[in-house]
C-alpha cells in the first residue's frame, strides 16, 4: 500500500474490493470453464496466472525494495 499513490485507505479498499470480487466471481467461472472445457482446465488456468503474478513480482522487484527500504524494512538482495 505505501508504493501506490493514492491514500492509504484508497489503496486498501481498491485491493479488497479486487479480492473479494476474484472471490465471488471465481467459483462461477471456474465451473463453467471446467464444464466446457474439462476438469483439468481450472487448474490449468490458475497455474497460468500463478505464472504471469510470479514473473510481474520479479519485475517489479525494485519498486518493491525501495519502498522496503524507506521504510526502514529488512530487505534480502
């Protein structure tokens, strides 16, 4: 939330209303994908995704340090 530049509460009601929404939405879309497409296919797509989210955190990896470092967290190199 400190990266964003918004307000700290603006942040965090973009972030939970994000993830409440991907909640609510998922199971109807996951059971539509896996009637038509498989069984397999759910999992197939959330391994994607888990994917892409894992090669934009280590793109932004940098931004990510930064913040950590001016606020004075421990950061790994």
């Amino acid at each position: 939330m400190e990266v964003s530049p918004f307000t700290r509460p603006v942040s965090s009601a973009t972030c939970n209303f994000l993830r409440w929404s991907g909640a609510a939405i998922a199971p109807i879309v996951s059971g539509l994908v896996g009637e038509t497409y498989g069984l397999s296919a759910p999992f197939c797509i959330s391994g994607g995704v888990l994917m892409v989210s894992a090669s934009l955190l280590a793109v932004k990896a940098g931004l990510l340090r930064t913040a950590l470092k001016s606020y004075g967290e421990p950061v790994s190199q």
